[in-house]
C-alpha cells in the first residue's frame, strides 16, 4: 500500500509520524494527514513498511 492510499482512508486532522530510513540514517516527521496530502510530494508515492501506534500516537513506517 502506498501512503497516499492510507492518507485518503485516515481522517484529515489525525497527526502521523512519519518515518523513513536512508543510508542507515533515519529520519522522523509529525504532521497532519492533510498536512502530508499537500505537501508530501514523492514520499506519498512510496510503500509503507509498517503502521504502529504508541503512547505518542500514530506511526507510519515507509520502505527506503
């Protein structure tokens, strides 16, 4: 599933955390569903590794 098709079926004013790992380095983001719809460019294209939930809220692991 790519993320874009999971942004389009959460609700809008959900906050994610959105996490990617290039070269072994990894990087984390927490915004809006809409927030990533409008902005998220090629990321909203790429596959999802994982989707988790924590006592901080919603993760969105992609595939690097």
């Amino acid at each position: 599933m790519q993320l874009i098709d999971f942004l389009n079926v959460v609700d809008k004013d959900q906050f994610i955390y959105l996490g990617i790992t290039v070269c072994g380095m990894r990087f984390e983001t927490n915004h809006s569903a809409e927030f990533y719809l409008d902005n998220g460019g090629d990321l909203n294209y790429m596959e999802i590794a994982k989707v988790y939930t924590d006592d901080k809220g919603l993760h969105v692991r992609l595939k690097g």
